[in-house]
C-alpha cells in the first residue's frame, strides 16, 4: 500500500503544499478499504482546530491581521485523503523570529553544567578490547560459557593456595565481562583470604559502579569484608544496600541479623530476621538463628520447634543439625544429642565439624575411643583442615602423652600456619607442661596474625594467666586490658582480673573491676558459638579447654541416667524419620564409611602419620576399591530363519 506525504497537486508550491507545516502530515488512503463518514469533514476540522500558543513578539493574538491567520491555516484536505495531526511539542522557542536576532538555545548551560559535572564522576568504564583492534575484532565476544569455565578453573586454583594465577583470570573475567558480578565476589574473597583488605575493598567498590548497584551479591560480601574489619557502620550501610537492590537476597538480611546480634541488639536482628521470613518465605538459616536465639533465652520447646522447621525447609541442612545436637548436649540428653549428630553426618558426609564436634562430644562423655575414630574419619576426608588435629591433640594431651600432642599440634600449623587457634591452644598445653618460655613464644606467634579477632582476645586472656602465675602481675594486667579493649563482654577476662586483685589485697580495685563488667556488659551472652558457628570449638582459655575436655568434672549424666529424659524426645525426631525409639545408636559407622565415602576403617591412621605434604596423597590412598560393575552375561537364543 503506498503512502504520499504531500498531495500531487500541491508540489508546485512550497507555500501551498501541507507538507510545509511541520506539524502537519497527510497519508492518503484508498476509498475503497476506507470510507470515511459524512462527518469526516466535521471531525477533520475539529482536528486541525488548534490555538496558537507563541504569538509573535509583542503582538497581541486580538491585533493579529486576518490574512496573517490565513496563511497559517492549512489548505483544505482533498477528498478521500484523512488528515492526521501530529502531537504538538511544547517548546520555548519562539516562532517568529526578526532579522538579525540569533536564536539562543535556553538548556545550553544546563548541559553545560551537566557535562562539567559528568567529568568529575568516577565512573568504572572497563576497555573490554584493544584500541587498536579493527572492527572485526570488536565484536567478536567471547560465549557466556567462557566465563562459567574460568570462574571453575579460579575456584579450583584458590582451593589449592594458587592465588595469583586465579587473580590473573579473574581480572581477565572482569576485563571481558565487566558487567558480570561473580569475578568480582570471587576476585575479592580471594584477596580477603590473603588478609589484602584494601585491594578487596577496591575490587568490591568497582563491581557495584561496574554492576550499576543491581548486584546484591557484591554488596553482601563487600559488607561481609567490612564487618571482619570491624567497621560496623559501613557494614550496616551496605547490608542495607545489598536489600534495597534485592530484597529477596536471603544472605544480606541473615548477614545483617548475625552483625546486629554481635552488637547486641537482639530486638533489630528479630526484625530482620522476620522481614527475611516475609520476603524470601522459609529458610534453614533464618530458621535455625531463631532457634539459636531461644535456646539462648532457655526456651527449649520453642528452639525444638524452630530447629524442626529449620530441617523441613532443608533436610541436608548440616549446620541445623548440629546447632540442634548442641541444645540437647547443654539439656544433658546425650542420647538425642548423638542421633542428631549421626542425621548431620547423613545429611553431609564430608563435613568437617560434623566430625569434630561429635567426637568432642564423645570425648566429654567419656567415649575416647569412639572419640578418636570420628576425629580420624574426619582427618581423612579433610587432610588439610587444622581444627580436627587440633581437637584430637588435645585429646591425647589428656588420655596420652604430651609429645604426641605436640606432633599433632605441629603437623596443624604446618597446615594452615594463620589459624590462631591452634598457636593458642598448643602455648596452653606447652604452659600446663612447664614450658613457660615456649608458651609466650607460641602466644606472641599467633598474636602477630591478627590482634582484632576472638581469638586474639582469648590468646591475651590466657598469656595474662600465665604471667600472673609466673608473678609478672604489670604485664598480666596490661594482658587483661588489652584482651578487654579486644571483647568487652568476657566475664572470664573480667572476673580473672578482680581475682588478680583481690588476692594482691586490693578488694576495692576488685570490686570496681566487677561493676565495670556489670556497668557495660549488653545482652549477647559472652559464648558467641550460636552466633558464629562452630569455629571456635575449641576455646584455648584454661577455664574453656577444663570444661569443654572434662578435666575438671563430668558435666554430663551418665546414659543410664538420662535413657528415661531421652526417650521422651524421640517422638520428635520420628517426624524426621528412621529413629529407633529405644534411643540407641542406630548407625554403623564402619559400613557407612565404607558405603558412602569408600574409606578403610584399619587404615584411617596412615594419613594421620603421613607429612603434611603427603596427606592428600595418602587420603586418596585410603580409599577402598569399589566395587567394579560388569554386565550380566546373557545367553540369547537365537531362531532360525524362517523360509
């Protein structure tokens, strides 16, 4: 169908022509698919009927000359031809304009201003290609595959401690796909593991201006890397960006909850913990801090319930069946205690607390040996992790020797030379052997780590410990007062002090030292494990270690004791599933590890007596053969042709 924008007719003259309006156009249309009405004509002048809104200057529209109105009337439409109005664009500009006047352009200075104010702004341009490459080459961009493969290959380098070849293609990821936030959360826990802040920091700030802000991710783990530096307003702010840019992203509201419960305001974390609930619905991890929270209060019907819904929403929740396992092992129900842990090993095989805080639940109780075996299957599965060798050397520090305590303290921190734990607790075992020098060169060797963590504030608490029973009480009250400007809220710290000075005869100082603790202390409970995880298992403070290792008194109830309190538990964990309801232990371990994770049970200690660069070696070594499938041989009979 062909359109005309001006009339045959009309072409002649310029001045005639309606094309000469520029607001008017005219689109000729066949009579025959087209039949306008008798009032077309009516509607066609009701159309072009329009007031003229910028007179000429200084003219009144009243004194205008008719011939002047006449001429910018259009021409009459021809018959058979619908006239369409074009939508009138308010300007200032003037329609009449005299000779000799130039015509100034009103937003000349605001744009301007606007491109002054556009240079000053560091905004993030990445140069994805050369300069100097053609045409050709600029747009040939490498697939989206690409990227998932080198973010693969990263991972897999920063598992095995080859970081600068993973920032070599993290940055190359960045400088492809700039828009992309996975290399830069990537890009900046990798620096973040190499305690490079700085450079975390900038990586994080150049994802969110590359991201345009869209990406809560960034946001989240760049809040995350601020509150490890302990500034806890900044973290604050970008956990509350994180949600403005999704306020379905689970993470930032858990993370948020978890920073306003180390502060103390447990009111702020139960609403946030409720909005996480009501934008993101159910979740394992909302779910089991809640818990947390009333185990925390000494509401255990109400933890019970929370943990079971925490399980629903995630059956292979690890973390929420060990959290569980943790409030039965304080409410002295053993039994229930040990099922859940065998339903967090179920649910996670290869998990390296699971293993860990079993065993040192079985310690506790008693149970060494058992003890020992779930502390070496999880050696096995984890030869590289410190925690489990330093548990067991604790262990054997007790119920063996000494100096196979510090071959397992050594062969830990050969493993991961910055877990401050491990420097911790092998100082204390060195000072309860005598070793007094040994244990301040082991103290000062994980203070010079890191002096701003928990555990730096543990290490200041124990070595104070240690001078005041060498008699250097200066250097032990300097300790105290470090270890308190470190974690305010330790009633250890506190109350070890006022001891200090109650026995140098200095009651009033005592009791001052105590009121200051009551003065300042907030509502977080000085054990932060139900908040952090169970990192920190191992407390290498004397008080801790006694209590946690039962040097000093059982305190739990023997089985036979509790079997009855038991009992009465497991009705709830038949919700869950395969629970004998006698409360005996019902997995066999030594067929689960070698079904489910293909170990030997009579060789779990040949990677414990490898070197460390020999243990992953010697895990792989460990593994029993499977069991190779073949087919079935079949005897096909076969028929004869049929003729």
């Amino acid at each position: 169908m062909a359109m005309q924008l001006c009339s045959p007719s009309a072409s002649s003259s310029s001045s005639s022509c309606p094309c000469s309006n520029p607001r008017l156009t005219l689109f000729k249309i066949p009579r025959k698919p087209l039949r306008l009405p008798s009032s077309s004509g009516r509607a066609t002048a009701v159309l072009m009927d329009r007031s003229v809104k910028s007179p000429a200057r200084g003219v009144p529209l009243e004194k205008r000359s008719r011939n002047e109105l006449e001429e910018k009337k259009p021409p009459p439409a021809p018959e058979g031809v619908l006239v369409v109005r074009r939508p009138e664009i308010e300007s200032d500009r003037p329609e009449f304009v005299e000779e000799g006047e130039e015509i100034k352009k009103p937003s000349a200075a605001i744009d301007g201003k606007l491109e002054e104010f556009a240079k000053k702004m560091p905004i993030f341009e990445p140069d994805r290609l050369d300069e100097n490459a053609g045409a050709g080459s600029a747009q040939a961009k490498p697939l989206s595959v690409n990227l998932d493969l080198a973010l693969y290959r990263a991972k897999v380098l920063s598992r095995s401690f080859r970081y600068q070849e993973a920032e070599a293609i993290l940055q190359q990821c960045i400088s492809t796909w700039p828009e992309d936030g996975r290399a830069y959360v990537a890009l900046g826990k990798i620096l973040g593991k190499q305690s490079k802040t700085r450079d975390a920091r900038a990586v994080y700030e150049k994802g969110c201006q590359a991201t345009q802000g869209e990406n809560p991710y960034v946001w989240q783990c760049w809040a995350v890397l601020e509150n490890r530096m302990g500034n806890i307003r900044r973290a604050r702010e970008l956990f509350d960006a994180a949600t403005v840019a999704d306020k379905k992203h689970i993470a930032a509201w858990h993370g948020w909850a978890v920073l306003e419960l180390k502060q103390g305001n447990v009111k702020k974390a139960r609403q946030l913990l409720a909005r996480a609930l009501k934008f993101c619905g159910g979740n394992e991890y909302v779910y089991q801090t809640l818990a947390l929270l009333e185990a925390r209060a000494n509401r255990s019907d109400q933890a019970r319930y929370l943990f079971r819904e925490a399980t629903k929403c995630n059956p292979k929740s690890c973390a929420s069946w060990l959290a569980w396992a943790q409030l039965e092992m304080q409410q002295e129900n053993n039994l229930v205690a040990r099922q859940l842990f065998e339903k967090a090993v179920q649910a996670s095989p290869k998990n390296r607390f699971a293993w860990q805080v079993w065993g040192v639940f079985e310690a506790t109780i008693g149970n060494i040996e058992k003890a020992r075996k779930l502390l070496k299957i999880g050696h096995a599965l984890n030869p590289k992790d410190p925690v489990l060798l330093q548990s067991l050397a604790l262990i054997e520090y007790k119920h063996s020797t000494a100096n196979l305590a510090r071959v397992l303290f050594r062969k830990a921190s050969q493993l991961d030379p910055r877990h401050q734990p491990v420097w911790i607790a092998w100082g204390w075992m060195e000072w309860k052997e005598g070793n007094v020098s040994t244990a301040r060169e082991l103290y000062q060797r994980a203070l010079s780590i890191s002096t701003t963590t928990e555990s730096a504030a543990r290490c200041l608490q124990a070595w104070g410990v240690l001078e005041q029973r060498a008699g250097n009480l200066s250097a032990a009250r300097r300790l105290f007062r470090s270890s308190l400007n470190i974690n305010s809220q330790s009633y250890v710290t506190w109350m070890t002090w006022a001891k200090l000075e109650e026995d140098q005869g200095n009651a009033v100082r005592a009791e001052e030292i105590r009121n200051l603790y009551f003065q300042q202390r907030t509502e977080v409970v000085d054990d932060s494990s139900w908040v952090t995880g169970f990192f920190d298992i191992i407390d290498p403070a004397l008080d801790s270690i006694k209590k946690l290792l039962n040097l000093d008194q059982n305190f739990y109830k023997k089985e036979a004791e509790t079997g009855a309190k038991d009992n009465n538990y497991n009705s709830m964990l038949d919700e869950q599933g395969s629970v004998k309801q006698d409360g005996m232990s019902w997995l066999d371990l030594d067929s689960f590890i070698k079904t489910r994770l293909s170990l030997d049970p009579a060789k779990l200690d040949l990677v414990l007596d490898s070197s460390p660069s020999q243990a992953v070696a010697a895990a792989r070594l460990l593994k029993s053969p499977r069991s190779i499938w073949r087919p079935e041989q079949r005897s096909v009979a076969l028929s004869e042709p049929r003729v």
